[in-house]
C-alpha cells in the first residue's frame, strides 16, 4: 500500500483548491480562420496545447466557442479538449461568446457560474474581434479575465484582413495580461 506524507496532501488538496474557480476559455481555433502554413499559427497552436495541458493537470474547467460557421476545433487541440471532465462547447453567432442566442441551449455565463469559476484564462485566434469580445462578455458577466500575449493571435486569412489590434497586451480593472503563458500560470 502506497503510503502519502500528510504534508503533500495538504498541499496537493490546496493546488486543487486554487484551480477550482478557474476555467480556460478557448475562442474560435477552428480551420476557417487558421492559415495551415502560418508560422504564428504554429507558436499559437503550441501554446494553446502547453495551457490545456496545463489545465488538465490542474483540474480546470473548459468552455470552448466556436463560430457557426467556422468548422470545428482543430485536431491537435480536440484531443486535449475530449480528455477534460468539465467543458463545453458552445457554438457562437456573433464575435463575442458570452451574447446568449436563442439556438444555443447553454448560457455561457451560467453554466460557468454553476460550476463555480470565477477566473477565464482566455486565448484564442481573431484577436481584435472575438477574442476581444467575449473578453469584454467575461468582464461584463464579473469575470476576472487572464489572458497573455503569446495566448491571443491575429491571423490574416484570404479574405479576413483585421488591423493591428493589440488590447490584449494592456491591463485594466479586473483583466490581466502577461508577458507570456509561463508567467501567466506561475501567477495561479
């Protein structure tokens, strides 16, 4: 019989605790917005795997939005969303994730508070667009909202061009941004 120091327990159930409240949120990493020979779509898709994974052992909730007519999530990052126990994926008619629409069963906002998160650690593709407004939506439904700048892309497709946006890199009341994804999750 495998026997723990009680010591680690107490500090393993306090790393569980602080995780408990804290969700990633994942916005729009679907084939319809990521060029395939992008070099920045490879750092972004990179990082994305290291936070789920990170999330994933840390026990951390997941909601995932992708846009109606986007397809779905990319293959590299599905295999890491079908392992998590709590997540959801909900598909979204406008930029921003948190704008209820009448086709969706879930209310981003309350399912999130019905599993108890307070903090979204949010990344994603469409920097200036929907990323920034379903930010806006955590931060409007009294979310703390966490982000980094190697967490959130702007990628020019064929025919979306969007102007350099960077408000992810500035903080404001109840949003933080990092320098980059280690800092971000030495911070939790």
């Amino acid at each position: 019989m495998l026997k723990i120091p009680f010591q680690l327990i107490c500090l393993l159930s306090f790393f569980s605790f602080a995780h408990a409240n804290t969700a990633i949120v994942l916005v729009d990493m679907q084939p319809e917005f990521i060029p395939e020979d992008s070099r920045k779509a490879k750092v972004l898709l990179e990082k994305q795997r290291e936070l789920l994974s990170w999330g994933l052992l840390n026990n951390l909730a997941l909601i995932v939005f992708e846009f109606d007519q986007g397809g779905e999530t990319l293959e590299p990052l599905k295999k890491l969303i079908d392992q998590y126990d709590k997540k959801a994926i909900v598909t979204k008619y406008q930029n921003g994730g948190f704008y209820f629409h009448h086709h969706n069963r879930v209310d981003p906002s309350m399912l999130l508070r019905s599993w108890f998160i307070d903090n979204l650690i949010i990344t994603g593709v469409n920097g200036p667009y929907c990323v920034q407004e379903t930010a806006q939506g955590a931060l409007n439904n009294s979310f703390n909202v966490y982000t980094s700048s190697d967490l959130v892309a702007n990628l020019e497709t064929g025919f979306r061009r969007f102007p350099d946006c960077t408000w992810w890199l500035v903080e404001e009341d109840n949003f933080y941004s990092f320098r980059d994804l280690d800092e971000l999750m030495a911070s939790f």
